[in-house]
C-alpha cells in the first residue's frame, strides 16, 4: 500500500514564523501535491510537482512556496505565516497520467 | 471553473439503506473520480471513471457518468454505519496534473 506520511497531524505557530510542512511518500510517485481544505471550501491546490526540482502554481500559491529536492519528499514552506493561513494541510501523491492520488492524514495548522 | 458540485450537501440514512450522491460539473473531463474522507482524516480514492465510460462497480459502490449532463452519481448500496464519510467528486479536465475537487457531500449513516 503507498503510504504518504505528514510530519505533523497538529502544529501551532506564531504569526510571521516560517513554518515548514514536510510531507514523505514511499511508491516513487512521481507526482506530489499541497492542498489546504477550509470548512465552506473544500479542497485548493497551493503547489504541485511533476518531478524532482519541478513545480508548479496551483489555484492559491501567494504566501506559500515549495521544495522537491529529492523524489520522495516534498516540503510546504509559509514564508511567514499570518492567520488566514490557519487551515487544515493535505498532501498527495500519484503515478504520472492521472492515475489516483494518495493522501497522508493532514496537517492541522494554526496560526496565532 | 471544473470544480464539481456535490448534491445534496449532506445526507443522512439508516443502516441498510441506499446513498445516492451526485455530482456536476461544466467542462469537459478526461476522468471523474470519487474520493472519501473520514473525519479528521486524508482523502481514499474510491474509483474512477473514464469519459468514455456510462458505469462502474466496486464492491457496493456503484458510479455513473453521464457526460452529456455532464454529470456523475455514486450510489452505496446496503450502507453501514462504518460508511459515514465526506465524498468528494475529482474532475481531471485538461492536460495538466490537476484535479479539481468538489465541496463534498457530508453521509451520516445512523445505527
């Protein structure tokens, strides 16, 4: 089974820290991916990667930037975090071609 | 906008009962998947349909696409208690990585 493990399940900062969310899969997916899910709102995608040192801008990336240095892992990075960044965290993974993704269990973030 | 929109937003049954959830959405896809989330949990993939499918079954799952509606339902038959989950439909419409996910629908399975 492909597990995809987030560093953290709960995590409080202060605001204008540098917060960074790791998030480690163990299938060789190519594909990662960062999502905040907000109540109202369902699922936004803040960045993806298609390869090592690749990425992309998903649909909300201001605030946030990524690092993919090796394969297996992907790090969210809140350059300085702020209160409207308090959310829940949810990484993925997938083969290439659309195939399914796989979720870790999220990180619950807040920001105080 | 691809995002699909789950119908109803909640839903609550009784154990044994049938759940139909249903899904839109505006563009063109590649593929509509399905996805659960338990509370406090990540999402589970479910199943995926291709555009050029009607019907697919997993399990007790059962899910429809009807492309020129432009929309899916997924039916969970003979539902448990252990089935009370948030599902989500995931619309991959282009050619990029992305999928574009729906608000959810909110199943209560009541014992």
């Amino acid at each position: 089974d492909v597990k995809v493990t987030q560093s953290s399940r709960y995590l409080v900062k202060r605001t204008g820290e540098k917060v960074f969310l790791e998030c480690v899969q163990d299938m060789d997916h190519e594909n990662m991916f960062w999502y905040r899910q907000d109540p109202g709102l369902g699922l936004r995608l803040i960045y993806f990667s298609y390869d090592v040192k690749m990425k992309e801008k998903g649909d909300i990336p201001e605030g946030y930037s990524v690092s993919r240095e090796k394969k297996e892992r992907f790090s969210l990075i809140l350059e300085s975090a702020s209160t409207n960044q308090t959310s829940m965290y949810l990484c993925a993974s997938s083969l290439p071609q659309n195939k399914p993704q796989h979720f870790g269990d999220g990180t619950r973030l807040s920001i105080l | 906008s691809q995002q699909g929109e789950e119908d109803p937003q909640a839903l609550s049954i009784q154990e044994g009962e049938n759940a139909t959830m249903n899904c839109s959405y505006k563009t063109s896809i590649n593929n509509l998947q399905w996805y659960r989330q338990n509370s406090g949990r990540g999402l589970v993939h479910l199943i995926l349909i291709r555009s050029n499918e009607r019907e697919k079954h997993s399990g007790r799952l059962r899910v429809t696409l009807d492309t020129s509606k432009k929309s899916s339902s997924l039916l969970i038959t003979a539902s448990r208690a252990a089935d009370t989950a948030s599902y989500f439909c995931a619309i991959h419409g282009g050619s990029n990585y992305k999928l574009t996910f729906g608000k959810g629908t909110l199943l209560t399975v009541n014992p």
